[in-house]
C-alpha cells in the first residue's frame, strides 16, 4: 500500500465532509497529528483506525485501499 496515495485520499475524503483534521481525530479517539501523518504519508493507520475513519468520511474502505 503506498502511504502517500492513501494520505491523499484520507484528506480528499476529509475535505468533502468539511472536516479539519481535529474533528477528525476527534472522532476516532486519536491525535491530530497522527492524521497528519496519515495524510502526509509519514505513517499508516492500522485496520482499525482506517476502518473508523472510512466510517466517519462514510467511504468504503475499499475506497483507501483500492490502489487505481
């Protein structure tokens, strides 16, 4: 999986639903900075976390993870 591609998609996502990256984290219990880390490509999120935020950006995870 490339990180970036998933980052950009993760803020894609998030900017349609009007939500800034501490609403975000907010939403799935964790840090802003771990969402700018998803969205920058520093970091990927566990299963879990992706799953909570395909939730919350009401995408399918199949959204982040499809590689096209």
């Amino acid at each position: 999986m490339d990180a970036k591609r998933l980052g950009k998609k993760i803020k894609l996502a998030r900017v349609e639903r009007d939500l800034n990256q501490i609403k975000l984290a907010e939403k799935i219990g964790t840090k802003q900075k771990s969402i700018s880390h998803y969205e920058t490509g520093v970091s990927l999120p566990s299963l879990p976390t992706l799953s909570k935020i395909a939730k919350i950006l009401k995408k399918p995870a199949s959204y982040f993870l499809d590689e096209e």
